[in-house]
C-alpha cells in the first residue's frame, strides 16, 4: 500500500479516536449536569442569586473597609436588593438546564483537560511533555482562582453598581432572569479565562515568544490599561471598588513575568 494510503487510514485513525474523546467529555458533562439540574434549585437559591441581597459577603466586606477608613458613604445599604423576574414563559425551564450544563461544565473543566491531554501527549516529544502535569494543575488552580475572584469580587460588584444606576427616577430597576445568568456564567468564564495569563506567558516564554523585559518595558502601559478596565467593570468612582478589581489583575500580570523561564531572558 502506498504511503498516501497509510497516512489516509492514520488520518482516519486519529479522527475516530478524536471522536471517541469528545463522546467521554460530552458523557462525563451529561452525567455531572444531571447531578446539578437536581441540585438546581437548591444552587440557585443559595449560590447563584446570592450576590442579590445586601447580606451578601462581599457587600458586608465593603461595608466594614468603608466604616472604619471614614467613608460610610460608600457602604452599600443593607437594604440592598435586585429584583429578578422571568420575562418568557419557558424562560425558567430554559434557565434552569442551561445553568446545570454551565454549571457542570465549570466543575468539569479539570477532566475535559486531560481528556484532552491524554489525546494530544502520545504526538509530542518528551521535552514538550516535561512539566505537563505542573503546568495541568497550576492551570486548573488559576481558571477556579478566576472563577472564585468573579464571583466574589467582579460580578457582586458590577450587579451593584448597575441594579443602583438609574437614568430616572421614574424607572423602577428590574432585572430580566436571563440577562442576570448570561451576566453571571459570562462574567465566572471570562475571569477564569483571564487568570489563565501566567500560564499562557510561561507556554509563550518556554517556546521562546515572550521575554522578561516585555514586562519590564510595558508595565506603566499595563497598569493604566487595567486601570482602564477595573474602571469599566466597576464604574462606581469609589477608591475602594476600583483597588478591588485592580489588585489581583495586576498581581496576574507580575506572576506572569515571575513565571517566563530565565532563559527566555535575554535580553
């Protein structure tokens, strides 16, 4: 058989067994989505529409900074509240599997990793396989640290800012059920997405693509245009929400210096 052959069935070859990775990652998502469209309801009272009630921790944070640096002015009334409503009739059926699937897919990203992992090694040498399994947890480590900040920090802060802006006072501040999750999911997975920067720099300074004095050179660029962004998350014009959102996004962007490999250094 010719070689053109050989390669035909080889490409045929990886396509079923690409085939057969994505069935497991779509059956180990089904089988957690199942688990938590039951525990939905009970998520969603407790997890997800916390962030809706001024009790919420992190608001009772901001209100203990702003109490004892003498800015009470700044606290958020524990009065606080968002108002969700269901717009569709079928939107709360709807919301409710879409959360479960997010919801599951959030708690299987470590396992869709190496499943895929285990798909990609056996095609790479062993110097590109060496610190696979360092750089597999330090990268599951950072996306839940992301999700954990958004939660936490970003969308609370973001849902209070936009629940309490009003361009009239005759407009009573409703917020639509699927505005409030496409908001919430979009907001956990981008932040988990954002804190995967230091492995991205250690993967592009390994390949020889990006330099310790990148960082050095454009650093005063990065901190106005983080600035720039905490600013346009949380545009509430207090000192306090602004440093929030800036501290832990610029303390990414120092790591992802510390973690480009010396020898890439050379500069």
């Amino acid at each position: 058989m010719s070689d053109s052959g050989q390669s035909q069935m080889s490409f045929w070859e990886h396509l079923d067994a690409l085939r057969g990775v994505l069935f497991r990652i779509v059956v180990v998502i089904a089988a957690v989505a199942t688990v938590t469209f039951i525990a939905m309801p009970w998520l969603f009272d407790n997890v997800i529409m916390a962030p809706c009630t001024g009790d919420f921790i992190t608001y009772r944070l901001v209100n203990k900074l702003a109490a004892s640096s003498g800015m009470s002015e700044l606290a958020t009334a524990d009065t606080f509240s968002v108002d969700i409503v269901s717009l569709e009739l079928t939107s709360q059926l709807f919301v409710h599997f879409s959360a479960a699937c997010w919801t599951a897919l959030l708690i299987c990203f470590p396992i869709i990793i190496y499943i895929l992992w285990g798909f990609i090694s056996p095609g790479l040498y062993e110097n590109e396989r060496r610190g696979a399994s360092k750089a597999f947890i330090f990268g599951n480590v950072m996306f839940y640290l992301g999700v954990v900040t958004g939660y936490f920090l970003v969308f609370p802060l973001a849902v209070r800012f936009l629940a309490e802006y009003n361009l009239s006072a005759t407009i009573r501040p409703i917020v639509s059920l699927d505005s409030y999750m496409d908001n919430f999911f979009t907001m956990l997975i981008m932040l988990g997405a954002v804190f995967e920067l230091p492995l991205l720099s250690w993967l592009l300074g390994k390949a020889g693509l990006l330099t310790r004095p990148f960082f050095s050179k454009y650093r005063r660029h990065a901190i106005v245009a983080i600035l720039v962004v905490a600013a346009l998350i949380t545009p509430t014009g207090d000192p306090f929400t602004l440093l929030i959102v800036f501290i832990p996004v610029y303390a990414l962007w120092e790591l992802s210096a510390l973690l480009v490999p010396k020898a890439a250094d050379s500069e």
